[in-house]
C-alpha cells in the first residue's frame, strides 16, 4: 500500500511536470501536507482546487508523505524545489526539522508559507493560522447568544484549569460579552479533557442553574460529553450545546437536538486561502510586519510581528452542513 | 458502640451520611433521592472496577492496567458496534467481558509464570493496552452517530425505576459477595494475600490464584468498558485516563490493605460510594478546581492512616470470618 501510494505521488508529481511544460505560463503552487489520505487535507485541496480554477493561470500540485512524518515532508519539498514550483503551501509535521529544506527554497525564488501547522519563523514568510484567539473567543459566545434572542444563563465547559488556549479564548469571550445584551455567564467549570468528568460537570451545571440555556465547551472532549448529559439529563431543546468540536463527533449531537451548532476552522478555506496568499506572494506581493495580502472570497489576512496573520471566525456548522462534513473530518 | 465504631465500614458508612449532609447545607438538591440515585448511578462503574482491583489487591498484588483494559475492551466493543449494528449487545458484552478476562489473564501469567512483580507487569501492559488502542483505532474516535441506538441505550433503560447500568452494578456486588465468602477460590484469595506461606501448606497454589484474581478483575475492566463507552457515547484512545488510580483509591478509602489479606466486598462498595460522592458534589458545591484536587488527595490520604491505624490493632489474620464463628 505504501509503495502503491510513494508510486502514485511519484506519478501524480511527473505528471505535473509534464502539465507543467504544457502550460509555461502557469504558475505551479505546491499544497503539502502532513499525509495524504487524510480528510481534512483532501478538503484543503478541494479549497486549493477552487482557488486555482477562479485565478485561472495557476495549477495546484497536492502532495504530501504517506506518513505523517518530518523526513517524508523533506524528501517531498525537495523534489518540489526539483520541479522549479512557484509557491510552497505547507502543514508542516515538525516545526524545525523543515527549515533548512524551505529555507533552500526560499533560496531558489520559491515563495514559501506554512498553514494550519507552522513551522520556524526563519523557514517561511508567512504562516496563515486558521483563526485566531479574539475570533475564537467572540465565535463561541456568538454561536450561544444567536440562539437566545431573549438572552439568558450560559456556562463555560472547559478542559482543564491549567490548559492555555482554552483560558485565552475564554478571556477574549469575556472581553466581548457586553455586546451581547441579557447573556450572563455563569460559571466555568472545568471537565479536565476527561468524558466522565466532563459529564459529571455538566450534570452539575443543570443541577446549580436550573435557568441555564447554554453550556459552551470550546474543548472537542468536552463538547461531546456535554451533549451527551444534557441528552440523558432530558433537556434536549432547553440547554443547548455549543463550543468548539469536530464534525464527524458532534454529527449525532446535532441530529439529536442537544447541539444547534458549533465552530472549528473550515479545511477547505483554509486550502483556499493558502494557495491565494501564495499567488499573491508570486505576484509581487510582500510578506511583512503589517501586510495585508489578498485571500480572494475570504478577504484578506494582516500579519503581525511574526508574520503570522488568521484567516477567518471559526466556521459554523448546524444541521444543513454537518453531516456533509462529518465525512471529511 | 465503642465497639461498633471499630468496624470499618459502619465507620464508612457514618463518613459517607455526614458528608451527604454536609454537602446538603451547601446544596440542599444534593440529598433528593433522585439526585442521590444519580450518584450511585454514576458512581456504577467505580464499584464494579474496586471489585475487580479488590480480588487483586487481597492476593498481595495490583492491577494498574484496568483503566487501560476498560478502555481497550470499549473501544473494541465500539468498533463491533460501529462495524456490525446488527450484533446483538448481550453478544457484544460477552465478548469483551472474555476480551477483558484474556487481558487480565496476561498479567496473571506474566505474574504468576514468570513472577515479575505485579506493579511492573501491570505498568508495562498499561501502556501496551493503551497502545493497542491507537493501533486498532488509528486515533480515530468511535463517535455517537457510529453507535447504534440500542448499544447506547441499555445503561440507560429503567428497570423498576433505576437505569439498568445501577443494576448491572448490584449484580457485580452480589456475585463478589457470594464468590468471596462461600466459593474456596473466595476463600483462597484471603489466604494468599494473608499469609503466602501458610496458604502453600493448606494445598491452595499461590500463582493460580493470582492468576485468577487478574481474570476476575479483567473480566470486570471488560464489562465496565461497554458501560463506559456506551454511557458517554465516545470512544477514543484516552477513555478514562488516569482512572486506575481512582480504582485504588476507592479500595484504599475502603480499608483494603494493600499489603494483601485484608479487605471486604463492603469496604470496596462504600470506598467507591465514597469516592462517587465527593466527585458529584465538587461541580455543585462551588469550589475552585484546583482545591478539588487537593481535597480528593487529602481525603484519600486521611483514610490511609486511618487504615493504617487499624490494621496496626488488628494484625494479620488469616480466614478472619472464618476464625470468628
């Protein structure tokens, strides 16, 4: 099966080769990512596929390791440096152990970005985080108050007390909470990442606030446990679920009422807007401290003093959409 | 009552009442009877677990792998579940309670054949069971809308009037009870753990026993896998991380001494009740997360020398009931 697979990427990457002379004109943007094979990826090359058919003169060479391991990812990148591509996109397996592969492509007039998984400031010129900490923290608020017109009692279900993002998101959900009249929070509790403590809090919640409406878990543990207490506590339609989480998890919860929706990041913008920051780049454009560079449909994306700039709010999913993308990831 | 007081479980019994109402003055819905039977429903699990760690920890050795063999044996049943819903779930329970008696079987080979002490052997499967998971799994999580209706509603379904998941967990205590004091296995695992020596002269084999103690405690791990997994409506590779400890604590808190031979169904039960109680009051009674952890740790250690004490005045006597009448 590996073999088959190093086989077909060797194909796929003459075959692009081949393309390549075809179209001189093209430019060529290399989508890679930390295996093939896996969902979330083959979304973001949907997004990449999407964004190269709308520039029209770019072709989009989607590949990867088989494994999701650093050395596969070299062995790929050089052979992309080879292949003389335009633009390296890349999810990178290892922070480090990628930058001296990138950094000689850089070398070479290769534009070279990292997405989704970063890798060192020195191996990239620009790293494009799904979402970042103030989007977060205003989505997971927003997706509970947008169900309560009326306004009402929500909780904070989060992993453990100690975990950093999840204290970040919820002190930049309390930054924004005056904006959104009649929603008190009133209590995070903390469910340490574990089902069973993650349930039990829950089940505490229902019980101390009778009136509460909703529990935000922005934890993919969490969330999970949270709709399955509400659901055997019967208060399906009275608390509603929402947080953060996985759609090929939470797809039950939806169907079953005890979530009305839920954010995490969409792969196939993500794969979108990679491929247009790296045409941008192609094109002239400068990746530094403060740069606005064009995302096509998605905006655009300002970087900060690390290069680093955040896509978009976290994307919702509900019911019309969930089941769709419970079979990517 | 001097004397009644002496008993470690009244004692704990007294304890478990006091804490009830302690937690009632902060939060008066603690002591409704629905909330109290929520408690011991979530407290379920536990107490087939600490029977299990009992029939180990009576013979002188321990089984730290049984969180991990829960979760091994869950998301096996899960992934019969998700790949055949039309098995029956009588059969899949079958399957992973003897999956979870051929796991604790290994311990008790390794054990008893090759006499590796108990918390190394345990240790290493551990980590083994936990990697087997990934393995099996790739990571992936076996998520509720993989899970057929009817694997995920037999805990829950009522029979005369509590979730059958409480049931399942009577039946686990009546069956102990009665393989503990009328069977000779019963019988042998106090011998064992009590005096190892004298148990080699009154003909029972001391590895064999062990052996069977790590399969009965195996068999239970398998059992509250599926009741695990099935109760929270999610399997992945971390499932009940960490709980091997609770399982222990709920025997120490319980008056089983970890030196072996001493120990009873009653003092597993009211050690997991115990432990069930506080873990249902820490979300309602309103306390910083981080004293929650310390107040689980100082209970736990309060026991311990209690424990301690106890035992000091009893010393070590072998087929204790026995010797009484």
């Amino acid at each position: 099966m590996k073999i088959f697979k190093a086989l077909m990427v060797t194909t796929a990457v003459s075959l692009a080769l081949m393309a390549g002379t075809a179209h001189a004109a093209d430019k060529k943007i290399a989508l890679v990512v930390k295996a093939l094979g896996i969902g979330f990826f083959e979304a973001a090359n949907k997004g990449a596929q999407e964004a190269a058919k709308e520039l029209g003169d770019v072709e989009v060479i989607y590949t990867g390791p088989t494994t999701t391991t650093a050395e596969g990812q070299i062995e790929v990148i050089n052979s992309l440096i080879a292949q003389k591509v335009d633009a390296i996109a890349v999810s990178a397996n290892d922070t480090d152990a990628l930058v001296p592969a990138l950094k000689k492509a850089m070398e070479r007039g290769i534009k070279v970005i990292s997405w989704d998984s970063g890798v060192a400031k020195e191996g990239r010129s620009m790293h494009l985080n799904p979402s970042s900490s103030p989007l977060i923290g205003n989505m997971i608020i927003k997706l509970a108050a947008d169900q309560l017109p009326e306004g009402g009692d929500v909780a904070v279900l989060s992993a453990t007390a100690t975990s950093t993002n999840q204290n970040v998101w919820i002190e930049e959900m309390k930054k924004v909470l005056p904006n959104y009249k009649g929603i008190n929070v009133v209590a995070t509790v903390y469910g340490d990442d574990l089902a069973d403590k993650s349930y039990r809090e829950t089940q505490g919640l229902i019980q101390s606030y009778p009136n509460l409406k909703a529990i935000i878990a922005p934890t993919s543990v969490g969330i999970v446990a949270a709709a399955q207490a509400v659901t055997d506590a019967g208060k399906t339609g009275q608390i509603n679920v929402t947080g953060l989480g996985l759609p090929s998890e939470m797809a039950g919860h939806v169907k079953s009422g005890a979530s009305k929706s839920f954010a995490i990041w969409n792969p196939i913008d993500l794969g979108y807007s990679a491929t247009m920051i790296a045409y941008d780049l192609i094109g002239g454009a400068e990746a530094k401290p403060g740069a606005e560079l064009k995302m096509g449909r998605m905006g655009t994306v300002k970087l900060d003093d690390n290069n680093e700039g955040a896509m978009a709010d976290p994307f919702v999913y509900d019911a019309s959409n969930v089941e769709e993308f419970s079979k990517i990831f | 009552m001097a004397k009644l007081l002496k008993n470690r479980e009244i004692l704990l019994v007294l304890a478990i009442i006091v804490l009830v109402f302690a937690i009632a003055l902060r939060f008066p819905g603690f002591i409704e009877p629905a909330n109290l039977a929520r408690v011991y429903n979530d407290t379920s699990i536990l107490i087939i677990l600490a029977l299990g760690q009992m029939a180990v920890i009576l013979t002188r050795c321990i089984d730290l792998s049984m969180a991990a063999n829960l979760a091994l044996s869950g998301m096996v049943a899960a992934m019969i579940n998700a790949a055949f819903p039309g098995v029956p779930i009588p059969m899949v329970i079958l399957t992973v309670v003897a999956l979870g008696a051929a796991l604790g079987s290994i311990n008790g080979l390794l054990v008893w054949k090759l006499d590796i002490p108990p918390i190394v052997v345990t240790l290493g499967t551990l980590t083994i069971f936990r990697g087997t998971i990934f393995l099996l799994s790739n990571g992936a999580w076996i998520n509720a809308h993989q899970m057929s209706d009817a694997f995920k509603a037999l805990p829950r379904a009522s029979f005369a009037g509590f979730p059958i998941l409480s049931w399942l967990s009577v039946a686990a205590i009546a069956a102990i009870y009665v393989l503990m004091t009328r069977t000779p296995i019963g019988r042998a695992f106090f011998a064992v753990g009590g005096n190892p020596h004298a148990a080699v002269y009154t003909g029972i084999d001391v590895g064999r026993t062990r052996f069977l103690a790590y399969c009965l405690s195996g068999a239970l791990a398998g059992l509250a896998g599926y009741l695990w997994v099935s109760r929270y409506a999610v399997a992945y590779v971390d499932i009940a991380a960490g709980f091997e400890l609770d399982i222990i604590a709920a025997c120490v808190i319980g008056g089983i001494s970890i030196a072996g031979g001493i120990g009873s169904v009653a003092g597993a039960v009211l050690g997991s009740l115990f432990l069930g109680v506080i873990k249902n009051a820490l979300p309602v009674i309103n306390i910083s997360p981080f004293a929650q952890l310390a107040i689980s740790g100082t209970v736990i250690i309060i026991a311990v020398a209690v424990n301690a004490r106890t035992e000091k005045r009893k010393g070590r006597v072998i087929l204790k009931k026995a010797e009484a009448v």
